[in-house]
C-alpha cells in the first residue's frame, strides 16, 4: 500500500520533497521511473547560535513542537544545553 500511494504521489506531484538523505535516496533508488529534478532534498535546517545569547537571558525557555521520533534529534539538543 506504501509503495503503491507513494507511486501515485510522486506520478502526479510536480515537486517532491524529502527532508531526509536517506529519503532522498531511497526514493530515487527505488522510483527510478521518476525523473530525478522531480524530487528534492531540503533538510530541516537548524539556527545554529552563540551560547552566550542564551546565558545573557534571564530566562531560559526551550518549545520544541513535533513527533518524538528518532530523526528529530531531542538528545541532542538536549546534550547541548549543558
């Protein structure tokens, strides 16, 4: 059923994006059919800044909105706060 409802998005869509390297290339591995300027790479970017923005606040407050899965990489952001 996936490969089948992914056929049909990528059949039809104009642009597919992928947000991950292993996406990318497993569906340009597997739809070989596909032309390849169809589908797209665009990771999730992060804002990379000085730590001493962060210690200069009076408060430190961290939202964080999404899946808790594997690939959006909590532990280290997590890491990075010590």
């Amino acid at each position: 059923m996936f490969y089948l409802l992914t056929y049909c998005g990528l059949m039809f869509a104009n642009l597919y994006s992928a947000s991950s390297k292993s996406d990318y290339e497993f569906l340009t591995g597997n739809y070989r059919f596909i032309k390849s300027k169809k589908v797209v790479y665009r990771s999730n970017w992060v804002n990379i800044f000085n730590r001493s923005e962060i210690d200069n606040k009076k408060e430190k407050t961290i939202v964080s909105v999404g899946r808790l899965v594997e690939q959006k990489n909590y532990f280290y952001t997590l890491e990075s706060l010590k």
